[in-house]
C-alpha cells in the first residue's frame, strides 16, 4: 500500500526539509515500514519505533487531535446553524 499509493505522491515533491509523522497508530510502526519511511526522509520520522519516538495512542501529543478538530469545530459552528442542513452547508464551505 505505501509503495503503490503513499510513495508516487512523493516523487516530484522535495523532502529535504520536510519531516514525516504517524499519528500514532502501533500497527503503523512495524519495523518494515519505519525502514521504508527513513529511507525517503531519513532521521526526519516522528513515529514510535522511529527516529524521532513518539507515544502511541497518545491524542494530548497528535496535534490534529489537539487543535484542528476544535478549529475546524469553531469555523462550522460559528454562525449557530439551526437545522442539519445548514450544518451540512457549513460542513461543506468548510
């Protein structure tokens, strides 16, 4: 799955810079995978078992868990939608 979806995505883009991190899923982690991983971004993977290690299962460290569920949560809920449709209309401008 990785090498026939994840890696053609990476092909045209430049990692130097750019770090990689699991979101903390243990079956993520294998070592296998993690080889993989450092093998495009080097040491630059935050992941358990990686590098850089990272708690599993830890949703106060995930920052989407942290801050974007909260912010996007504030944008939908903004102008107090009444019906489920104008939830769904927020949703989707979203």
């Amino acid at each position: 799955m990785i090498m026939d979806y994840f890696w053609p995505e990476f092909e045209y883009m430049d990692l130097d810079s750019m770090w990689f991190q699991q979101e903390g899923a243990t079956s993520h982690t294998a070592h296998v995978t993690i080889d993989l991983l450092k093998k495009k971004f080097d040491e630059r993977v935050i992941s358990r078992n990686g590098p850089v290690d990272w708690p599993p299962r830890s949703c106060d460290l995930k920052p989407l868990d942290f801050f974007l569920s909260v912010y996007v949560k504030s944008l939908v809920c903004a102008n107090k939608p009444t019906t489920l449709e104008e939830l769904k209309a927020n949703i989707e401008r979203e």
